[in-house]
C-alpha cells in the first residue's frame, strides 16, 4: 500500500507545475542567477571567500523554507477542501500510511532540489563546499523534516490553501531575508 501510494503521490507532485517549480528550479535558478551578477571572487567583505560561497547555503535551504511552509500546507488543504481526505478516510488505507508516503514525497523531492542548487553552486561558479557531504546533507534533512512538521501544523491550524499561504509567506519572507538567501549575512546591519 505505502509503494503504491508512494508512486501516486509523486505523480501528482510531478504534474503540480507550481510547486515542483518552487521545490525544484527556484533554488538552482537563483543559484545561477546569483553566480552570473555576482560572481565568487574572494572578498574580504565576506571573509576572503566569493559572494556565492557565503550565499550558497541560504539558497539552497530555500527549498526546506519553501516546501515545508508553502508548499506542503497548501496541497494538503486542497486535498481537504476537494473533499479528497474525507474520501480516502471511506477506504481501509491507514492515515499513517498516507502522511508517511506524502512526507516521503515531499522529502526526496526537496533533497533533490537542494542537491542541485549545491551542485549548480560547486560545478557553475566553483563554490568551495566545506565539510562532509553527508554531514551537509544529513543537515538539511534534519531541517527538511522540522519545515515539513511545521508545514502539517499550518495545515492542521488553517481551513483554506489561502489563509496557510498567506501565513506561510508572513514566516517565510523573513527568515529568507535573516538567514542570508536573499542578502548575504555579512552585509547585513
């Protein structure tokens, strides 16, 4: 049940052109539109390191920021507003059984668009990546996974797909511009 709902739910996502916009382009996009107007030659106005080696990270958390706190609340809610959930309670399929494949879904979707906004980092602008990989990569799925518990809070909290977007953009726009993704945190007051 869970492999089959596992492949269905990533269809779904797959042809929802929005959010696998949001979850896997934005990021690598402004990783290459960062890299080609800023550049990443070493300046001390960053500590000796380039512009896209202080922004790198922040970008590609963006995805975490995105799919946890947009993305996940408001198809869950369009799920409940089309009257979906309730249909899928009339069936013998467990409700764990769902949020386990849906967080599923939503986790290897995301750590595929922040592999790439890394990737395009390192092989496009030679961004240093510094540290382990996995250590690096077990990071942002210790994040991904709080962002998606919260993205099912706002979903449980709000009725509408609007009001959790609404709420989801008030939180999200500030922690994009405090965490460095849209301003590096070195020029910041």
């Amino acid at each position: 049940t869970f492999a089959t709902l596992l492949v269905m739910l990533t269809r779904s996502t797959l042809r929802e052109p929005v959010g696998l916009f949001f979850t896997l382009i934005l990021a690598p996009l402004l990783v290459a539109v960062l890299g080609v107007l800023f550049g990443n030659d070493p300046s001390p106005q960053f500590g000796g390191r380039g512009f896209m080696d202080a922004t790198l990270p922040a970008c590609a958390c963006l995805v975490v920021g995105m799919t946890g706190i947009i993305i996940l609340p408001t198809s869950q809610l369009q799920l409940r507003e089309s009257g979906a959930l309730t249909r899928l309670r009339a069936t013998p399929l467990s409700p764990r059984v769902f949020v386990a494949a849906d967080l599923t879904v939503n986790f290897l979707i995301s750590m595929v668009g922040i592999v790439l906004a890394l990737l395009v980092g390192a092989l496009g602008f030679g961004v240093r990546l510094q540290g382990s990989p996995l250590a690096v990569l077990a990071a942002a799925a210790l994040g991904l996974v709080a962002f998606l518990a919260l993205g099912y809070l706002l979903a449980s909290r709000f009725r509408t797909p609007g009001a959790a977007q609404g709420v989801g953009n008030l939180v999200l726009y500030p922690l994009i511009f405090t965490s460095g993704a849209a301003v590096p945190l070195a020029v910041l007051p």
